[in-house]
C-alpha cells in the first residue's frame, strides 16, 4: 500500500483502491490462491484501479474545462415586476401578450391557434395592455394598438 500511497499522493485513495482489489479477488480466489504469487495479482488490481483514478480523473478535467458553467445574471428588478404582472392576469390575456409582443405571432394566427375570432384576440390584447399599465403604474396604457 505505500508504493500505491506514494503513487496517488493521497492516503484514503490508495487504501479505497487496496481495498477493492481485495474484494476483487475474494470471489476469485479459489483460482487466485494457486498462483505462484497471489498477492502479485491483488497488487497488480490496485495499481490498475490507481491508474484507472487517474484516467478517469484526467477525463473529467478535460470534460468539465470544455462544459464549464458561465455565469448569467440574474433577471433585472424590470423583467421580476413584468413576470409578475403577467401572472396576475387571466390566461388568455396573458398568452396572447406573450404570443402577440414576444413571439411576433400576428393577431390572426393567435385567433387561429385559440379557436377564436380575430376581434376577440385584440380585445385580449387591448385589455391585457391596459391591466399591464395599470399594475406597471402606467396608467396612460403605452404600447401599439392593433
């Protein structure tokens, strides 16, 4: 084990590799026992499970360098309020805003995906807008008119 100590520069590793050549060879061992040296066989187990760590290991850092996590802000106090008041209105509303504003689909082809009619959709557009201004403190209800 001080051989495989010195190997993986870390104590708890090389006993956790001595280890599981040992549990390795126990349901062998009725053919491992007639070696010449069968200990030769554990040690040689450890060292391969050693470098196995390592190639693993090496894997990893290879993999995790290439995926690295980057940092995203978070959303702004303006996108927080909007999502809220957005979820504050009926259904309807609030998907024909979000279909209309964020997905650039027309009035018609929101009235076709809904089952509607296409003045039922700017009514929904129409007071989905004004609730907005109202809970964004815009009373005067900005925004395009269809």
């Amino acid at each position: 084990m001080l051989q495989l100590w010195a190997y993986t520069g870390d104590h708890g590793q090389a006993q956790e590799v001595v280890q599981e050549a040992f549990c390795r060879a126990y349901p062998r061992w009725g053919r491992i026992s007639r070696y010449d040296d069968p200990a030769a066989w554990v040690r040689r187990v450890a060292w391969n499970l050693a470098t196995n760590r390592f190639r693993r290991a090496k894997l990893f850092t290879a993999f995790a360098r290439r995926h690295r996590e980057s940092h995203v802000d978070g959303p702004s106090p303006d996108r927080v309020v909007l999502v809220a008041a957005l979820a504050a209105l009926p259904e309807r509303q609030r998907r024909a805003l979000v279909k209309y504003h964020l997905g650039d689909f027309s009035v018609a082809e929101i009235a076709a995906a809904e089952g509607v009619a296409e003045n039922t959709v700017k009514s929904w557009l129409h007071r989905g807008r004004a609730a907005l201004a109202v809970a964004l403190g815009r009373p005067e209800a900005e925004g395009r008119h269809d």
